[in-house]
C-alpha cells in the first residue's frame, strides 16, 4: 500500500514537472506583449495592401490568365492595382500555358491589361525563353507586347531585336526592328 502511493506521488510529480516545463517553453518563444501594434502606412491614394495575392480572369468559363504577387496595392481612384514580384501565366486556346514573372507591375481593372517591368521573363511550356524590360498584356486582342530590348532563346537558336507582339493563340511573334538570330 506504502508503495503505491509512493508511486503515485512520483507520477503526479512528473506530470507536474512535464506540464511546467512544456508551458514555460512554450512561452518562452513568445515576444513580450505591448498594445501597439505594426501599422502599414499605404501611399496617398492607396486604398488596399495585400500581401500573397492571388487573382484570376476567366471568359466564358475558360481561363484567360492567373496571377500571383508577392504585394498589391489597390487605388480605386484610378482604378489600378499596383504589383511587386509577380508571377502570370496566360491560357492560350488550345496550346499549352505561358509563364511571366517580373519585378513590378500595374493592372487595370476595366481593361484587364497588365505592365509588366522589371527583369521580365517568359518560359514557355515548350522551352522558349523570353527576356526583356517591359511587357504588357493587352487582354482585348490576347497580345503580349514591348517596345524594349528582347532576347528570345530556344534549345537551338538566339534572337534578339527591339519591340515584340505576339498573340498567344495563334503563336504570331512579330519582331518590330533590329532583328539578330543566331542558330547552333
């Protein structure tokens, strides 16, 4: 009997020992607590920040193009939201999606279109890559366009020139001036 409840005093110890020590552990971690709080301070005409955005446009039931951004900002005086490390693919019909990531860039609400700037690349799911400064998707007619500096590379072949539009439907590349191609 003596036993017994020797051991039983011994477990309640442990079990005490264990709850103490996991609660102050726990709380450990945790920083001191104050009643400020952090404030985002948002630029003048901002009317929303989000941080980890996701956003989407479908026609028709199909899919036009998904975009995900690190940041937004929403002016809803202008209409625009404002975009920081982004990441676009676009649903072409029938072909397989395009990837378009940059720094920075700006979308119109009404129109849809998005300026991409900021080390603008392209991977297509067939291997091409597209460089450039500056790219805007004109959701009207289904184009990706620039004026800027492009450098097209594929398994086999460099192109280079200024100003691009390309249609992703139909897979059109127009290449405005200064074309260089270099095959291997």
């Amino acid at each position: 009997m003596k036993g017994i409840k020797i051991l039983r005093w011994f477990l309640i110890i442990i079990i005490l020992s264990v709850t103490s020590l996991t609660i102050f552990y726990l709380l450990e971690g945790q920083p001191i607590k104050d009643n400020s709080a952090a404030i985002n301070i948002a630029k003048r005409g901002i009317d929303l920040i989000m941080r980890r955005v996701r956003l989407e446009e479908k026609r028709g039931g199909n899919r036009e193009w998904e975009l995900v951004a690190k940041m937004a900002e929403f002016d809803k005086s202008k209409n625009k939201i404002n975009l920081e490390d982004i990441k676009a693919i676009f649903y072409p019909a029938d072909r397989k999606p395009i990837t378009v990531s940059s720094k920075k860039g700006i979308m119109d609400n009404k129109s849809k279109n998005i300026e991409l700037s900021g080390n603008v690349f392209i991977k297509s799911d067939d291997g091409y890559k597209l460089n450039t400064e500056n790219l805007k998707w004109v959701a009207s007619r289904r184009v990706l366009e620039t004026d800027d500096f492009i450098e097209i590379t594929g398994e086999r072949f460099k192109i280079t020139g200024n100003g691009l539009v390309s249609n992703i439907d139909s897979q059109d590349i127009k290449i405005k001036s200064n074309v260089e191609a270099i095959y291997y």
